[in-house]
C-alpha cells in the first residue's frame, strides 16, 4: 500500500470582528443646504461636493473651439450682416417639447421675424441655450421636440448644450452628449435620418463649447455640465484677437448661467 501523506496542519480560523453600522443624526431638511450654519461649519456634506461627484465628462473640441458666422450662414450672409450694421439673432432655450406646445407656437412667431426680400435685416441665426431634449431616448426625441418645432423656421440653429442634454441613462443613453454632438457639432453638414422628409442640415459647430467669432460681436458659448443644479466651469480660452482682425466685445452664455460656479 502506498504510504499516507503526512496530514497538512491546521491553519486558525480568523474571523474579522463585525462592526456595528455608525448612526448619523437624519437631516433636519432634505437639502443640506438649507440652513443658518455657515460652510465652514456644517458637519453635513456640502451640496457642491455631491453634486461633483454626478459629473459628466466633456468632449473636447475641435481645433480652439472657435467658429465664425461665415461657418454658419455663409460669407455672403455674414458679409450681409456685416453691411446692415446690426447683429441681430434670436435666443432661448428650454425647449424641448414639441409642435403642439408653446414651444411650437414661439418658433412660429419667430420665423415671422425673417424677410427674405432684405436677409440682412433679418435674424443672423437662432442662438438656443440648452435643454433641447429632455429625458431618456435623446436620438429619437429630435424628431418630435427639435426638427419638427422648427420645420418652418427658416434660420440657422446653433446651440450650447443643457444639463438634460448632457445626462445619462444606462439602458438608452448611456454616453453624455452623443445626440447633441452629432445634430449639433458634426463633421459635415448633412440632413440627418431622423428629420425624415424635413429639410434641416446638422451644425458643425465645434464642440459643446465655442467661440463665435462675428462682426460687431464676440459670442461665447459655455457648457455648464449634467448637474441639476448648479452648473460647473472650468478652463479658459486663449486671449486671441478677431480672426478679421477686430477686437469685438465679447458676450458669454451658458447652460445653468445663473448658478454657474467655478469649478466642473
């Protein structure tokens, strides 16, 4: 018979002494916010760093993120503008509903503002400040709450994106941003599936934040992240002059501008 193998000792047992779950006081009011106290001496999580910790990544842009209005509407058009003396567009935001709303109504009295027999005096282009689509499905919501609100306005649409635009959703948006960049910042301009028979291009604008570079006019668009409330920013543009060689005044908007904060 073969001979036994010496039997391996026995290791200890350790068993790692359970601790009991630390109680903490319940807030006194859901936003820890709300109260007297003052920052520097609240025991509670400051708001802000909560909501950093729901931040999205940003794409970068492309190039210095800036684009002229020539990019937009054409050189003829912005030499147009240019020759009227006035810069005039349209600007809002918070959209995103659909024809049979107040949104569908407002873009109809807007298109109301365009004349075709002077397009100098018209509306150089419609500026919209974010909140295009909201909730989950943003590439198939287009449809309904952008192309087809817009389908008789004849203006060119540029855009700075909300934080509904920027949020996420595993199941059927699970990347920030993806629709926006690719109806807003695209390569080309192209008509996109999804506006079906409707006659709109996609924009190329340069990213999710940019420079308008127009006469009489600096226009800088900023993106304020995905966060409810508020809004984060980071970063700076170079200090650059006019690509035509004006020092114009420059004009910042952004998403959540209100509760902009410093940091994203």
């Amino acid at each position: 018979m073969p001979a036994r193998r010496p039997a391996k000792p026995l290791r200890p047992r350790v068993t790692a002494a359970r601790r009991a779950p630390v109680k903490t006081e319940p807030l006194r009011f859901a936003h820890p916010s709300f109260t007297t106290v003052p920052v520097a001496q609240r025991a509670t999580t400051r708001l802000l760093t909560h909501i950093q910790g729901t931040l999205q990544p940003i794409p970068a842009a492309r190039g210095d993120a800036t684009m002229t209005l020539a990019d937009i509407i054409g050189t003829t058009g912005s030499a147009e503008i240019a020759q009227s003396g006035h810069l005039r567009f349209h600007c809002t935001g918070d959209t995103g509903k659909g024809v049979n709303s107040p949104q569908g109504d407002v873009a109809e009295a807007m298109a109301l503002d365009y004349d075709i027999a002077h397009p100098g005096q018209s509306p150089a282009f419609f500026f919209h400040l974010g909140d295009v689509i909201y909730g989950p499905g943003k590439d198939n919501g287009y449809r309904g709450e952008f192309y087809e609100p817009y389908i008789h306005y004849p203006g060119k649409i540029i855009a700075i994106p909300g934080n509904h635009d920027g949020e996420v959703f595993p199941s059927s948006d699970p990347t920030t941003l993806k629709a926006f960049l690719a109806n807003f910042c695209a390569t080309s301009a192209t008509v996109p599936s999804i506006a079906g028979s409707i006659f709109r291009q996609t924009m190329t604008q340069p990213g999710a934040y940019w420079l308008l570079d127009a006469p009489f006019a600096h226009i800088i668009g900023l993106y304020s992240n995905a966060a409810e409330n508020p809004g984060f920013l980071s970063g700076r543009f170079p200090e650059r002059r006019s690509r035509n060689g004006s020092q114009n005044p420059s004009r910042a908007s952004s998403s959540n501008a209100p509760r902009a904060r410093g940091r994203r």
